[in-house]
C-alpha cells in the first residue's frame, strides 16, 4: 500500500451542477472516492458513479458532524490518508502538485494537513474582509482525527500528532441562486443560534478544539466568538462586526459581490442569527418554559438524546 494513497470523502445531496468539477480537480491526487449521499432526486450519483466514484446511502441524521462521522466509521477505507471536500469545492491544479510532492515525504508525525480555502461569489474571489485564508483540516491519516459534534462551525480534531498547512488552495465556488443561498443561510442561522443559546444557557454538553499547531486560527476564531463577540449586544454586535470586515479588513474592495457577500454573509446572516435568539428567549420567559422548549417551538428543532449525536441531540422538522 502506497504510503500517499488517499480516500476522498464527499457528502452530498442533489449536486450535479458541482460534482464533476469536484471530482475532475482530485482525480490526479486521489486513489478512492466515496461519496455519502442523502438521496439526491438528481444526476448526482449517475455523474459520480461514471466517475468512478462509489456512492453509499445514508439519511441526513441532523447535522454535518453526525454524517460525516457516520462516513468514518463505516465506509471501509484502505488508504492510511482520508480528504474531505464539499461537492461545491475543487483542488487548484497547484495544490494537486504539492501534493503529490510533500505527501511521499510527510513525516509520520504529522496527522493533519490543512488547506487554505478561497471563496468564489457572483464570479469573484472574496480576497478581502478578513476571509482569506481561511485554513481548514482537510487531509488526515486514518483514525488519527475525529469531527467535533457541534450543531454549526464543526472542526476537524487531530486526536494524535501534529499538522502542516500546504500553501496552495481549494475553492468554494457555489453556483447556485441567490434565492438557494438565502435559504441554505437561514436554516444555518437556526444552528448557530442553537450554538449561541447554548453557550449562554448551558443546555447541551460542547465540545472544545483540542491540539496545537496550525489549527490555531480555528481555536482563536472560536475563541473570539464565545469569548467576545457572544457577549456583545443582540443586533448591535452583527452591525459591528459587519462594519469591521466591510471597512476596516477591506472588504469593500471586492467590488459589487462583495457588497453583496460581506453585506449578506457578515451582516444579514448574523442579524437573522440574533432575531431568532431574541424570539427564543422571549418566548421562554413570556411562558415561563425552558430554552430547549422555547427551540423546539420557535425553531422547530427537537433537542432529543441521540448516541449518533454525542447525546447532544437531533434536528426534527
């Protein structure tokens, strides 16, 4: 077995306008490939099968970490390196090439690689505002890493040894409607004020990242946001934060998509987060019911013990 052969692991559900591309761009790198599909209605698994993907089934359980977990524990990988990409992302040609030249020399030591992520929206790349790079634990030895059970914002933790940050890119370059983003961003807004609940009422166990090295800037980022931004004022924070990554972090140098991006992804998202928040605990004290139920009424979200979940619960609607 070759000591740089690689399993690539991709979750998906109706993606046939990104697929192909995905796959095209690891083709070179890669050895497997397996795609953990909740039953598209599309030609997603047709274009991954002529692919020669393998496709497995599996319902969406609640929320990324559960299914990617899932994915781990039970598709039969061979390879002593696993990658995961979402199906909207690609491998640059330069990083297929360092690859294929740093992982015959990857010391045994190192368990993780993380890759920087470049965003494409409306056709432009979101160079500004503070989003790039963003470095993500994408490629790892087998059984060496493990993904946190959070609602939203789950990592990649390295369970033993150390990691490496490769320095070309993978792209996230969505090519579906503004209306589809919209929605995909307010059931995502549901989550993460689940998350932010959460650290202020205490109702579920969290998980914290673990280990050192280059998954640094995903424990500062966490960090900042339990730490700082989670203690600021409901709406006024969003504002904040908006107004530092438009004006201060440059992001108005992205031209009209990043107006858009930085407005709707750093501003919008952020107030829809606190609106539902605001709801919630309203609605818990107006009543006089727990947070939990209060989620379970307002959000729609059933906070349920579930052992595939950590015991942290399950998405109903």
């Amino acid at each position: 077995m070759s000591a740089n052969k690689i399993t690539l692991i991709i979750l998906t559900y109706n993606e046939e306008r990104h697929i192909e591309r995905c796959l095209r761009s690891a083709r070179e790198i890669v050895s497997d490939i397996v795609l953990v599909d909740c039953c598209s209605t599309d030609r997603t698994r047709a274009i991954a099968e002529g692919l020669g993907a393998k496709v497995m089934e599996h319902a969406w359980p609640g929320n990324h970490a559960a299914q990617l977990n899932w994915a781990l524990e039970n598709i039969p990988i061979t390879t002593p390196w696993i990658m995961r990409l979402d199906a909207d992302e690609y491998l640059m040609p330069e990083l297929v090439q360092e690859l294929q030249e740093a992982l015959p020399a990857m010391s045994e030591g190192v368990s993780g690689i993380y890759f920087k992520r470049r965003v494409y929206f409306l056709g432009r790349w979101i160079k500004h505002g503070g989003y790039y790079p963003t470095v993500l634990l994408r490629l790892w030895r087998h059984k060496k890493v493990v993904c946190e059970q959070r609602w939203m914002d789950e990592h990649m933790k390295v369970l033993e040894g150390g990691s490496r940050t490769l320095e070309n890119d993978i792209v996230d370059d969505n090519l579906n409607s503004l209306p589809w983003w919209t929605a995909k961003h307010n059931g995502y807004s549901s989550r993460e004020a689940v998350e932010l609940l959460n650290h202020e009422h205490h109702f579920m166990p969290g998980d914290v990242l673990g280990g050192d090295g280059d998954g640094s800037q995903e424990k500062t980022k966490r960090k900042l946001k339990e730490n700082y931004y989670a203690r600021l004022p409901l709406f006024l924070r969003a504002l904040i934060y908006w107004k530092y990554r438009y004006f201060i972090k440059l992001g108005f140098l992205d031209g009209v998509p990043g107006l858009i991006w930085h407005f709707l992804q750093g501003f919008w998202y952020r107030f829809l987060v606190d609106a539902k928040i605001y709801q919630v605990e309203r609605y818990a004290k107006d009543r006089g019911v727990s947070v939990k139920e209060a989620i379970r009424e307002v959000l729609g979200i059933e906070l349920t013990p579930d052992p595939s979940l950590g015991k942290r619960g399950e998405l109903k609607r």
